[in-house]
C-alpha cells in the first residue's frame, strides 16, 4: 500500500470516526482512540494532525533506560489497600504475621520511610490519588469520605485524572477493587479515565455478600451491577492476573490500579463465612474482629499481591513494570502503627503515616531506603514522568515528581506539606522534620523525626518556628474549598473505642 493510499484511507476512516464519536458511547469512542493509535503507527505518519487529537495523545510514550536509549515506557501497577496502619507489614515491622509478597516488592526496589497520606481517610485521600492535587481542591474531597450512596456526590468526569492522561498517551488502563469516588455510571470509573472496571463502588462491603448493606448491590463490572460468589480480595486478584494475562498479548503499556477493600472492617478473613452470616450485612463491625483476623485479611491480600507478581514474571514483564504497594490513610482498631500514635481520622502521624514500597528493576536499585517525605498525590507527576507524558497544563498537580529521588540515594528535598479534617478542627503542617498540629482547641509542635510518638510539645521552645508554620497553615487554607456545612466527616468515637473515651460523637 503507497503513501498515496493510506492517506485516503485515513481521510475516509477519519469520517467514520467522527460519526462514531457523535454517538458519545465511551466504549466506541475508546475504541476509535485506540484504531487511531495503531494507524498512526503502522501507517508512520501523524495521524494527530489529520484528525485534530495531537501528537501527545497518540504517541507511544518512552523513557531514556540504564544505557541512555529509547526504551519502551514501563507498565505500571499501583496497589492500595485500604486502612493499613504503617507497621501492618513485616517489612515495616509487624510482630503478628507476615507479608512474604509486599516483603518482596521492599527488597528488590525501595522502601519509602516517610510516606503519608493527603487525608486521614477512604476517599478524600482517593481523590487526591487520581488528580494529583489537594483534595481539598474539589467538592467531593471534601468529604471525609463519601458516605452517601444517592448518586449525587462524586470525581466530576472529564477531569484530566491520572489513567485519563495515560489512556491518552497510549497506555490501556484498568481499576480492580474499591472506587469510592461516586457511584457509576454517572461518577464511575469509566468517566475517569479507567478502559475497565471490577469491583466495589462504596467505601466497604462484606467480604462474602460484597454489599454494603442488605439488598444493596455495589460491584460493578465497568457500568453492570454483577454478582460473583467468592471471598472478595480473591475475586479481586483472580481479575487483576487475568488483566495482566491479556496485557501481556499486547506491546502497548498497560496502568492497572489494584485497590483492596482490605482489611477495612466487616473483620472477615477467608474462612469466616459463619461471620458474615451473623453480621447479615451489618458492616459496621464494631463487636466482632480480632488480631488474629486482621491477620488473615492482611495475609490474603498478600498472597494475591503474590500472583500478580508470579505473573509479571511469567510475562517476563517484571524488569519494565513499576509496582507500588502503599495504603490510603493509617490505621484502625487492629492495626500496629509503631512508632507512631494516632489512628484513621487524626491528623497525627499514626493516621497519616503508611508503608510505601515500590519496585522498578529497570531503573531502580533493589535493595535501597529512601527518608524522602511524599505524599499521594506524588505518585500522579512521578507515573506521568516514568511513562515519557507532558502534564496537562490546565489542571496543574499539587504533586512533586519523587523519580529522582528514587534514583539517587544522596538526593533529598524538603517538603511543606498540608493538612486539614473537618472532625475536631484538625489542622497539620509539615515542614522538614517539624509539623505544626491542633487538634480542638490545643495546639502543638512537634519534631517528628526526633519524636515520632510526638509527645514534646516544642511550641514553647520553638516559638517563632511554631507561629511560622501556624501562620503558613493559614496562608495554605485561605487557597482551598471551605468546608461544606453538611459535609460528613469521620471520627474515632467514644462509644465504640475505648481509647477515646473523652471525643464527641461525630454524627
């Protein structure tokens, strides 16, 4: 076939195209996107400029690799479980079990000592993740988390989120697990940019009947409401090494989120049916649990994480496959956060404190530690970076890009990093090694490299430090969304834990 001829080729396809769009069906419109990509390439001209897309939304993305040459932008899987406290890996220190396969991800790539969450909580810490940017930027950030299922509070589609801007770079994208960012289809993952979807839109389910409450259904393939039978956080990582099974059919370089609604209560690990029949969809699991439970949804969700590795490797996919394992807040009633206090909800560091591992063989040294303070929303400009993709310019992320830090075991940067939860007038301020806090009415400084337990109060010692960062809050808060007077926000409460015997109901 001649230039000639493709060209034409092209214009005619080009008016199919359009026609296809005009019926605004997200499933024909990504396929249209995809068609366009392949043709660019096998056709070697710049298809962008026929048809109005642009060249960055159709070019293979690539990195400059070990040896300086162009090489194939990496795969990336990023993990998250769901109200895992800092210490709740072995790698990280847990006494209780282990956690052989996160183990693995550690000692062939990095540990990240100083990893936090933007929020103390489920969603808002989710929308900070997808945008790069504050939470408290966008209304549905503000909710601490999203905790109703109307339909009318959500992740406005059309932003240009994370898979959204690696979808238009090439990359395939897929969500597998918790959303909780509104419920689909008018908030569901596929108006953010994910191809796919499988898993749970709210922010929990019961293990075993995956519904919030009786009767209410919440897991979706893409935008169908489904019912597998299975023990959840299997189901989830039979679809994640599925996805990679298909992906590996494929050159184009794939984005899959695998988010775990473990071990977030109803407290059921893989044998405890029996449970989630007494509960009867009752998630809010304040009698039953133990550690030895918590134990074993936390070993679950590693002997998954564990498969998808092995698959990786059976694709021989591992060397060019960036994975990350980390957590959306600190955690809760049995979780060990040593060497921190605090827990889900509190601006302290064991509420903002999460392990943080990430393996990238190409470019990364196994092996290595890194003390750098990062954040959630990083992870948007640092994935964006890896895969070759310019940021859109007109959503700016709040994010730095940690690539290289990563690289360079010498490089460190200080952060300023913000804070604030609506329950009990938290407000936060790192700054170095220091972080302004209060909590009600009681303010505080603390030095919480020197003082992780943050229990000396330096606000008197360090005045002029203490009202710097005070004043810096402020400035910082002046810039964001207020608060919604409705807005929901959760808190630790007195009537169900014990070691908050003196806070307020937060509902």
């Amino acid at each position: 076939m001649n230039l000639h001829t493709i060209f034409w080729l092209l214009i005619f396809l080009t008016i199919i195209d359009s026609l296809i769009i005009q019926t605004e069906s997200p499933q024909m419109t990504r396929f249209v996107q995809r068609r366009r990509a392949f043709l660019s390439t096998v056709a070697g001209i710049g298809l962008g400029g026929i048809t109005g897309l642009g060249a960055r939304a159709i070019a293979q993305p690539r990195i400059s690799g070990r040896s300086g040459e162009g090489t194939k932008a990496p795969n990336i899987i990023f993990i998250l479980a769901d109200d895992l406290g800092y210490a709740d890996v072995s790698c990280f220190g847990t006494p209780g079990f282990t956690t052989p396969s996160i183990d693995r991800i550690a000692h062939e790539g990095i540990k990240l000592t100083r990893a936090y969450a933007n929020s103390a909580v489920c969603s808002a810490t989710r929308t900070a993740l997808i945008t790069g940017r504050y939470q408290d930027r966008i209304a549905c950030g503000l909710e601490e988390p999203i905790a109703s299922s109307s339909g009318k509070i959500g992740l406005p589609p059309g932003l240009p989120t994370l898979p959204e801007q690696l979808h238009r770079a090439g990359y395939r994208t897929a969500l597998v697990g918790k959303w909780h960012l509104g419920s689909p289809p008018e908030f569901g993952p596929l108006k953010s940019g994910y191809d796919h979807f499988y898993g749970i839109s709210g922010g929990a389910a019961d293990y075993f009947t995956h519904q919030a409450k009786p009767g209410e259904d919440q897991f979706y393939r893409d935008d169908h409401l489904i019912h597998d039978h299975g023990y959840l956080t299997g189901l989830l990582g039979d679809e994640a090494v599925r996805l990679v099974d298909t992906f590996a059919q494929d050159t184009s370089p794939f984005f899959l989120s695998l988010h775990f609604n473990a071990p977030h209560w109803p407290w059921e690990g893989p044998e405890d049916e029996a449970e989630s029949k007494r509960l009867k969809g009752r998630i809010f699991d304040y009698d039953g649990g133990t550690q030895k439970t918590y134990g074993r949804m936390v070993r679950a969700m590693d002997d998954q994480i564990g498969r998808v590795l092995a698959t990786l490797d059976r694709h021989q996919l591992t060397e060019n496959t960036i994975v990350v394992f980390t957590s959306d807040n600190g955690g809760e009633r049995f979780s060990e956060i040593w060497p921190f206090t605090g827990m889900k909800g509190e601006l302290l560091e064991g509420g903002l404190r999460v392990p943080a591992v990430l393996r990238w063989p190409a470019r990364v040294r196994a092996g290595s530690r890194r003390a750098q303070p990062l954040l959630t929303m990083d992870w948007l400009p640092s994935f964006l970076a890896a895969a070759g993709v310019t940021p859109d310019a007109t959503f700016p992320s709040d994010g730095t890009n940690l690539l290289p830090f990563l690289s360079d075991p010498e490089k460190r940067q200080s952060r300023s990093l913000f804070w604030r939860y609506k329950i009990h007038d938290q407000h936060a301020h790192l700054d170095g090694d220091y972080k302004y806090l209060k909590i009600g009415e009681n303010e505080f400084l603390f030095d919480v490299v020197s003082d992780p337990r943050e229990r000396a109060n330096l606000k008197d010692r360090k005045p002029e430090l203490f009202a710097r960062l005070k004043k810096e809050w402020a400035a910082w808060n002046a810039t964001m969304l207020p608060f919604p007077q409705g807005s929901y926000s959760w808190g630790a409460d007195a009537q169900d834990f014990a070691d908050h015997y003196d806070a307020s109901r937060s509902d």
